[in-house]
C-alpha cells in the first residue's frame, strides 16, 4: 500500500515538474515567437533595402533576380519559423491540460535499463532536449501501451522490430493539469478510462479517443502495407473513431511525403462533416479535404445541372408503389455496377472511331466555326488515338483558328466602335502600353494597342469556352448513350423516365457518377490536386461503379474504406459493396473486422443484434443501462401527445441530445409540423450543417455516423419496416443511441422486431400518463 501511495506521490510531483517545463518552453516559445514576428514585419518591411535593382545588363537582370529571390527565401523561412511556433504553441496549450495519459515501464531486450515511456498527445523533451518526457502517441514505442498487458512486448520500427519486457502499464485521469486517477492495469486498457468515457453524454463534436485506443482499432490505426485496407465494423465499433486517428497517425510518419491537403476524406453527408471536424485539430493535425460524394461529384460535372443525391433517391424509391418500386431498383443496380463502366467503353470506343456530338462555334451572332468543320478536323485525326489526346488536338486547332481570325477581325471597322466605348483609364493604360513598346509612340501605335485590347477582350469568353471544352456536347451524347440502351423491360421502362430528366437538364443520383466518368473519358478527369490517401467513410454506401471511378481517378491512391455491412442503407442500388467480404480488388487488400461495439449499453446492443442484417455476431463492450423499451401507440393516444410524453421523460432523465428518428424526410417533416409548436425542436435536413444539442428530429439516413444520448423510432410499425431493405435503416436508426433506446409503433410492429426476445426490452401498449 504505501509503495503504492510512494509511487503515486512520485506521479504527481513528476506532473508538476513536466508542467513546470511545459510551462517555461511556453514562455521560451513566446518570446521567439515575438521575435520572429518582428523580424517577420521588419523584413516585409526594408525587402526592397538589401537588394539593388538594376537591369542593365544581363548579367545584371540575373544578379537581381537572385538577390530578390534570396531576400524571399529569408522571408519564407522566417515564415515557416513563426507557423510552425505557433502549431507547437498549440501543442504544448493541449499538453497543459493533459499532458500525458499514460506510461509503460519497457526493458529492451539484452539492456538493463528499464525505461519509463510516458504517453501524450504529443512529444515533449526535458529542458536539455536530451530526454524525451512525453512519448507522441504515434511513436512507434507508443504502440505496445495499446497493444499488450504486462508481459513479452515488442513493437516495429521503420526498420526493425524490438523485443522487451513490460513491467508496468498504467493510466493517468488528468484533467486541466490536475491529477484525478491513477490506474494500473494488467488486461489491455482498463476498462475505468473508457467506461469513463464512455458514458458520457453525447457531444455535438466527436472526441479524439488516443488514451483509450483499443488493441484492434489500434491495428486498424497502425496498418501498413496493402493499398487498400478494408474495415468491417460493428455499429459503434469505433470505425469513424479509427479513420481520423489513422489519418493522424500517417501524417506523423509521412511528414516529407503525405500533407493533410494530400488526403481526402469522404464522409456520408455535411452534419457528419461537422461533427468530426475538431478531431484532427484536437490531434495537432491540420484538417484534411472533407466533402461528401455528392459534392465531389458535383465539383466534376456540368455547372448547369441539377444533379440529384442519394438521399432523393431513396426518398424517390420509397414514395412508389411495391410495384413500381422493382423495375427502379433494377435500373439502379444496372447503373451501379463495372459492367455499365464497360458498356461506357464500349460505346466511347465506337465514339471515337465514328464521330462526337459538337457545338457550332458562334461570335457575335455568326457562325464562326460550323459543327462539320470541327466534325472533319476529328475525323482526320489518328484512328487510335485516345480520346482526350484527339480533344487536345482538337483544342489546340480551334484555339489556333481562333488566332486566325482575330487577325483578320482586327481591322474590322466594328472594333474601331468599341474603341470609341472605352473608359478614359483604359485609354491611358493603351497609351502608355504603347509608350513602353515604342519610345516615340504616336497616334497610330495608340490604335494598334487599343484594337488589340479590344480583340483580347471580346475573343477571350470565346477562348476560355473552347479551353473548358464546351465546344463538345458530352451531355448529349450521354443522353444518346441512356437512350439506345438495350435490356430488360426494367430497363427500357426506366429509360423513358430517365431521357425527360436528363432533357430538363436534371441528372439523377444513378446516372450521376456514370456522367463524370464518360465526360472524363473524352475530355480528361478534371483532377485538381494530388491525392495519396482517401478515406471512405460508410463505404457499405458506395456502389461498384463509385468505387472503381474513385481507382480509376487516382490510380495511385492508398484507401482505407471503413464501413458496415449492417448499415447499408442503399442496399438497394446494389447487390455488392466494397466493404463485402467478397468484394473484388484488383490491388492487394487486407481486411480488418472491429466486431466490439462502443456506442451503445449492453442492453441495447443485444436488443439490435436481433435484427442486424447480416447476423454477424457483435460484443457488446459491458456497460449497463436499462432496457430499451418498445410501445404499442393504441387509438387512443395521439402520436404526437405520446413524443411529448417520451421527450419529457427523457429530458427528466437528464438526457441532453434525443433524437427522434423517422425513415424519410417527410414523416420527419409530420412529426416537425406536430411538435415544434410545444417544444424547442430542431428538424435535421440535408442542408443542415451543424449538430446541437437538444431535441433533434432526423430521418435515418442523416442520422448516420452520429449519435445520440437517447434515441426515439418513431413509427417501427410493419407498414414502415418490411422490406428485406427496410431492415438496414431500422437497424442503423437503433444503433444511434448511446444510453437509451424507445421504439414506437402502432397496429401491428415491424416483423424485424418480433425477433427480438421478449426479455430484451421492456413492452408497453401505451404510453402512461
Ligand atoms: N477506444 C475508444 N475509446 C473511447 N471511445 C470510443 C472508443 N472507440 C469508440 N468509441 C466511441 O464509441 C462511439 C462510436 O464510435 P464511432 O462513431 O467511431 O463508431 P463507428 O464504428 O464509426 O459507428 P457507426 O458505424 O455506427 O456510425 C463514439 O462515441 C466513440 O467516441
């Protein structure tokens, strides 16, 4: 007991050291910081002192030019120097809170010293920068903390791996610099941290989870080698969690070859986008380029479009009768799959060796360029040339002919009126343009500047529209591709439907992905940045054909696709998703499965396990809560009295975030209409951008990827969910909730869940009052 109390005693007067020494590298870092600043303003200031212009000479031109690049190379790195004391200023702000969270005691093997290895957030060394007081959690010494109890370790370096012995792991509850627990632990990580942690109340921001990272969500962090990792996880496993953490974790190893511009990290919809933002900050991290696949998609097609989303989609298929419902679903799924990709390449190959649907170049009302003309120029090109480098050349002969006629244009008399329309400021930037040119300019270099300006003017929209290749008509000649389609009646059906869209310039979420990749095709991919690593959030979500473009787009991309089979809300569009376990990669593939679920209590976990789609067995992580609780809504009960009563109760149990859930937008819109006169509620729609706290209506599949301390379904009653695809989203709307789960329904209840033991919830036939 007392060596207990002695070493606990040496943990707190070591947390006051290593806060004295955060706190003296604060003031060191301050007073750099404001003395790079100052040299920072200086040097923006006197720039032009040290350097002497003079051009002369060549060689003189030269000298200059090197003297001002010099000078900027002084002034970037001071720069760099002042940015990058600010990042270490908001480190070490992080580490006086929390310092570190916890320690190993590790011997290296064939050594006789024992190391005592403290983890943090972020590294810090003692005042002679010799020893290091704070591990980063990234370290590769860091990873045994979340890998082993006491015992036989070892850990992998970059270039090898290290064997030792654990003598000691511990865990540190420090909160604002204040010492609140000490725990030491033989099993992996004591479950006080993270039972701590997690019954807690839900957050409208999601929290860095590295003191309490978990052996196999570590493997999915620390995972190298293959080019595609592929994470299956339970609901509330931690998969979200475990992205952003692994982003983190390669930016700390990548340094020189992987920056948070560089990673792309796709999320299901804009709440969610919110909702994880803080991680990597809170991690030191810059954050990383964020969107969603619609957005990505949309920043690649046609500005005047209006491309649908997935979540219209649904709600579209969800408003049809059964009947209609099947030959859609048909559709989609053809649309979904590699094999339409291949049809595109089928149909590109015959473009390229027949013609392409072009536009007349018109200019001021006349023809300019006719449509055949540009036809003849394409047929005349080489027969097996791919099709952007035909476009290239294409591009570059009318940018050429375009030359062409502005010479002729130029002494047009028209051009002379436009002169007369100028402003006095343009007519003096011509004037001393021409001075420049010519020392004894006259009247007549004036007009010459002047007609050039007025042709570099008017021609350029001209130009700019053939250099975004809009002289091509790729939109219809996708519409042709859609029309001459063969297949099943489904198809021909969906055809019809799709061709009046398509014509009032509305593009369907099927048909939108498809559009992107048959334009690139012809005109080249639009890729803006280099990317090296892209995350995909609910990859259960993304089609084959989704999939393959994102491969196709960057071929030399990592991904790590995180997702859940059970959660595939657009079961529907596919048959096959990435995150299958039989899904196809062409590139080598390691598969990870998290099947230890966090979110939620037990209680809950066991009662959704009944009806999760694929079965597959989830553990529980063993925290208690009460069991959820079915309700029967009799006649005599509206549905809206009985919300306000659930809401109430709720909220006097001391939850803070409920969320009622609904399966589409429009009965969330009811329930809205009923409630929001009553109560302060919030309606969750797709163009929501944040998440509060409060009482929230939403329907599922916005609710993905977040959580809720309590969570209302509210209508689980057999008309609603019955489909086999039903399934998905009730099972995505109950794993929502973190401590407390009440499903509702009227008549009779969703046959998904009468598979549910009468001993896993708590039954009501209606709501006392
Ligand atoms: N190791 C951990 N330590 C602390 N909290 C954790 C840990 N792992 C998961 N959690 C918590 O569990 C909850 C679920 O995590 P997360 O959202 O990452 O899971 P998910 O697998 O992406 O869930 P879903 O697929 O259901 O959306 C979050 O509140 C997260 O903070």
């Amino acid at each position: 007991m007392d060596k207990q109390n002695n070493n606990h005693e040496f943990e707190y007067q070591r947390l006051e050291k290593v806060l004295d020494i955060i706190d003296k590298k604060q003031h060191a870092l301050k007073e750099q910081s404001s003395k790079v600043k100052e040299d920072v303003v200086e040097l923006r200031k006197t720039f032009w002192d040290d350097i002497t212009v003079n051009m002369d000479e060549m060689d003189d031109i030269i000298e200059t030019q090197e003297s001002i690049k010099q000078q900027s190379n002084i002034l970037a790195q001071k720069e760099r120097h002042y940015g990058k004391n600010y990042q270490r200023m908001n480190q070490l702000e992080r580490l006086k809170n929390q310092p570190y969270f916890g320690r190993v005691d590790f011997q290296e093997e064939g050594s006789e010293e024992v190391e005592k290895i403290y983890i943090g957030t972020s590294s810090l060394m003692d005042e002679e920068e010799k020893d290091f007081l704070i591990y980063d959690w990234r370290a590769p010494i860091s990873s045994i903390y979340y890998d082993y109890a006491p015992g036989p370790v070892e850990y992998r370096t970059e270039e090898e791996t290290v064997y030792g012995d654990m003598s000691l792991k511990r865990q540190y509850m420090i909160r604002n610099g204040k010492m609140k627990g000490i725990f030491d632990t033989s099993v992996t990580i004591r479950d006080e941290m993270l039972q701590e942690s997690l019954s807690q109340a839900a957050d409208t921001q999601m929290k860095s989870i590295v003191s309490t990272i978990q052996q196999e969500q570590n493997a999915v962090i620390r995972h190298r080698g293959s080019k595609v990792l592929v994470v299956q996880g339970a609901a509330g496993s931690g998969k979200t969690s475990a992205a952003l953490q692994r982003i983190a974790y390669l930016l700390y190893h990548h340094r020189t070859n992987l920056t948070a511009n560089q990673v792309l990290l796709l999320s299901p919809n804009d709440l969610f986008t919110s909702y994880v933002a803080n991680v990597l900050p809170e991690l030191g991290e810059e954050p990383v380029n964020q969107q969603t696949f619609h957005q990505f998609v949309l920043k690649g097609t046609d500005k005047a479009l209006r491309v649908d989303t997935p979540f219209n989609q649904m709600e579209k298929l969800m408003s049809l009768k059964e009947e209609e419902q099947q030959p859609q679903i048909e559709a989609i799924q053809h649309f979904s799959s590699v094999a339409f990709m291949e049809d595109i390449n089928h149909y590109l190959e015959k473009l390229n060796q027949t013609n392409l649907t072009f536009r007349s170049i018109r200019f001021r009302n006349e023809l300019l360029i006719d449509k055949t003309e540009i036809e003849n120029y394409f047929a005349s090109l080489e027969k097996d040339m791919r099709l952007p480098n035909k476009i290239e050349q294409l591009r570059n002969w009318l940018l050429q002919r375009i030359r062409e006629i502005q010479k002729e244009e130029i002494k047009k008399d028209w051009v002379l009126d436009q002169i007369q329309l100028l402003t006095k400021d343009d007519y003096m930037k011509a004037y001393h343009e021409a001075e420049s040119e010519h020392e004894d300019s006259n009247i007549q270099d004036e007009e010459k500047v002047l007609r050039e300006k007025i042709i570099r003017k008017t021609f350029a929209p001209l130009k700019k529209m053939i250099r975004q290749n809009r002289f091509i008509n790729t939109f219809k000649m996708y519409m042709d591709l859609i029309a001459e389609l063969n297949g099943n009646n489904a198809i021909q059906e969906y055809k019809a439907e799709a061709i009046r869209l398509l014509r009032k310039k509305q593009l369907p979420w099927e048909l939108a992905t498809a559009y992107n990749y048959f334009k690139g095709e012809i005109i080249g991919h639009e890729v803006t940045r280099p990317v090296h690593l892209i995350v995909i959030d609910e990859a259960q979500d993304y089609t084959p054909f989704q999939f393959a473009y994102l491969k196709h787009l960057y071929p030399y991309a990592s991904f790590t696709l995180l997702g859940d089979v059970n959660q595939a809300i657009y079961s529907y569009a596919s048959e096959e998703n990435p995150i299958q376990e039989n899904a196809s990669f062409k590139e080598s593939t390691e598969r990870i499965v998290l099947t230890k679920s966090y979110r939620s209590t037990k209680p809950i976990v066991d009662f959704t396990s009944y009806f999760s789609p694929s079965n597959q067995p989830v553990e529980p992580f063993e925290r208690n809560g009460a069991l959820p609780e079915v309700i029967r809504l009799t006649k005599s009960i509206s549905e809206k009295d009985a919300l306000l009563h659930k809401i109430e109760e709720k909220q006097n149990e001391g939850y803070e975030t409920i969320a009622i859930i609904a399966k589409t937008a429009d009965a969330c819109d009811k329930i809205y209409q009923k409630l929001h006169k009553e109560i302060r509620i919030k309606q969750i729609n797709e163009d929501t951008k944040t998440y509060q706290k409060g009482i929230v209506v939403v329907p599922v599949y916005l609710a993905k990827g977040i959580e809720f301390d309590s969570v209302i379904l509210a209508d689980a009653s057999s008309e609603v969910y019955s489909h086999a695809a039903d399934k998905f989203l009730l099972y995505t709307a109950c794993t929502r909730a973190m401590h407390d789960l009440t499903v509702l329904y009227t008549e009779e209840m969703s046959p998904f869940l009468s598979e549910v033991p009468k001993e896993n919830y708590r039954y009501a036939t209606i709501v006392e009052r």
